[in-house]
C-alpha cells in the first residue's frame, strides 16, 4: 500500500467519523449507517472473488456490514415500532443471512439482494425525514 493512499484513507476515515460524531439527529444516524453499510456491502461485492479480491478489503467490508446490521437490528424499539420494527428486524436478519452465505460460495448475488433491498429501506428512510423536516 503506497503511502500517499495510506494518507488519503486515513483522512476520509478521520472526516468520516467527524461526520458521524457531529450528527445528534438520530434520523439522519440512521441515514449515515444505512450508507456506510451500502458503501461496505459494495465493496464487498467487488472483492467477493478470493482469486481477484483484496483479502483484507474484502474481510473489513463483510465485517463492517454485519456490524452495521446489528446495530441497525439493536436500535430498533420493538415497544413503540411494534410490527413495523418486527419486519425491519427479519429484513435485516435476511440480509445478514445474504451476506454471510455468500462467504463460501463467493456468489454475488445474495449480497446484491441485500443491497437492493436496504437500498429500499434507505430511500424510505430518507423521504421519511424530508417529511419531518419540512414539518419543522
């Protein structure tokens, strides 16, 4: 890894979590993590083939994703969201379950549904906070 790329991932990730520690809305929290884990489920798919992948980006990127999910899965208040934090639950439950079978048979597709289906959720997500903010 030459250095100046060295330098350059160190600074996005010093930027990257200003941003995150500066965000006090939670809406827009879930928002930053619904994209870190797209980013990350993207770049996994790119290195999901161990013959052309980079090892290590590939393992950081699963990693990374499954933790997201699980922080997604943790934030979830199932007294007040009821059955809509039950199927967001068993949503994100499937496409953890997507990423983690594609860790063998290196088969994109299982991570692709994943991404497709958080994609949908992020857009609902997003539209959902313009609403509130143009309430304010």
């Amino acid at each position: 890894m030459s250095m100046s790329y060295k330098k350059m991932t160190d600074a996005y990730q010093t930027t990257e979590r200003s941003a995150l520690a500066e965000t006090e809305d939670s809406h827009q929290l879930v928002l930053v993590m619904f994209d870190a884990l797209m980013k990350s489920i993207d770049i996994y798919i790119d290195n999901i083939d161990v013959k052309k992948a980079d090892l290590e980006l590939r393992a950081k990127h699963f990693s990374r994703a499954l933790t997201i999910i699980y922080s997604l899965q943790s934030s979830l208040d199932f007294e007040k969201g009821g059955e809509i934090a039950d199927n967001l639950f068993q949503t994100y439950e499937f496409a953890r379950q997507m990423i983690i079978s594609s860790i063998k048979d290196m088969d994109e597709t299982g991570p692709q549904r994943a991404l497709a289906l958080l994609g949908e959720i992020r857009e609902a997500w997003a539209q959902m906070g313009e609403q509130l903010n143009n309430e304010k």
